[in-house]
C-alpha cells in the first residue's frame, strides 16, 4: 500500500511539474526565431545607416565651418553677387549641417530604445524557453514585438527620406562651392 501511495504521489508530482512547464507550438515557436533574425537584421541595417550618418554630419559641419568662414573672408569684396552666393552657400551649409545633426541626435535617443527592446525581447525569449510563457501569452508578446519593429522600420524608413534630401543638398552645395573657389582661383591669376 505504501508503495503504491509513493508512486501515485510521484506520478501526481511529475504530472505537476509538466503542468508547470507551458509549451509553445512550433509554428510560433519559428515566428519568434524569425522575428529575431528580422529584428536582427533590422539592428543591423539601422547601424550602417546610422555611421553613414554621423560620417556625412560630421563632414557637413566642418563644410558649413568653411563656408562661413568663406562668407565672412569674402564680405569685404566690391563683388555683390560674389558676396550673396558666398552667403547663401554659408546658409544652406549651416541649415544641411543643422538637419544632419539633428537626425544623429534623434537615432542615439532611437538607439537607447532599440537596446532597451532587444533586451526585452531576449529576456522574454528565455522566458518562453525555460516554458515561463504560455502559447497565448507568447503570440500577445509576439505582436506587441511586431509592433515595435514596424515602428522601428518606419522611422528607419523616413529617416532614410530625409537623409536623402539633405545628403543630396550638402553634395550640391560642396560641388558648387568646389566651383566658386576654381572660378574665383582662375580671376584671382588673372589679375
């Protein structure tokens, strides 16, 4: 009688403890491994994006330092039209560096956010793992990740906008300038 008393209780027991153990189907169980490596190549895409970034910011400011001090250099010039490019060469400079730099300001509060939600999502992977997480739990987890990342992609994806147009602009105004100090170099051997 003992022993049949110590074999109920430990088939009880086992019974308990695989109850304790939630599982995951394996269709989300691939959902999650497959968010992860979007997720992942999502990081990744975003932090070659962001050192381009900062590379063309930092070049950016340092033309925008020179055009400024071209505008400031020139302003004593007879030449009007001279002085009005220079200036607004400066100008656009200044704004294009300003956009750069206001765009590198946004990815590192951007970049806080993703570490934090990277952390989140391991943290909950193991979660789900060690079968802490149920199947309903896990696909409510999944989408809420989902949503994360579609966010992420957005704004990764309208910075990419924006950074066009202001990389676009800086070159343009760089390929200009370029010209303005051969055509004033060429009247300057003239004289």
């Amino acid at each position: 009688m003992k022993t049949k008393a110590i074999v109920a209780l430990m088939v009880a027991g086992a019974l308990g403890f695989t109850a304790c153990t939630k599982k995951i189907d394996e269709k989300t169980m691939g959902e999650i491994t497959q968010f992860g490596t979007d997720w992942t190549a999502l990081g990744e895409k975003a932090t070659a994006w962001s050192t381009d970034l900062t590379e063309t910011s930092t070049r950016a400011k340092d033309f925008a330092t020179q055009q400024t001090e071209r505008a400031t250099a020139i302003s004593s010039s007879k030449d009007e039209a001279l002085k009005a490019t220079a200036a607004n060469m400066s100008k656009m400079a200044t704004e294009d560096a300003a956009k750069m730099e206001g765009m590198v300001n946004e990815y590192s509060t951007f970049k806080a956010t993703w570490d934090e939600t990277t952390k989140q999502f391991t943290e909950w992977k193991d979660k789900i793992a060690k079968g802490e997480i149920s199947g309903d739990e896990a696909s409510k987890g999944l989408a809420d990740f989902r949503t994360k990342m579609s966010d992420a992609q957005t704004k990764i994806d309208t910075w990419n906008s924006v950074y066009a147009e202001v990389k676009s602009s800086c070159e343009k105004n760089m390929a200009a300038a370029d010209e303005m100090a051969k055509s004033m170099e060429t009247t300057s051997a003239k004289k």
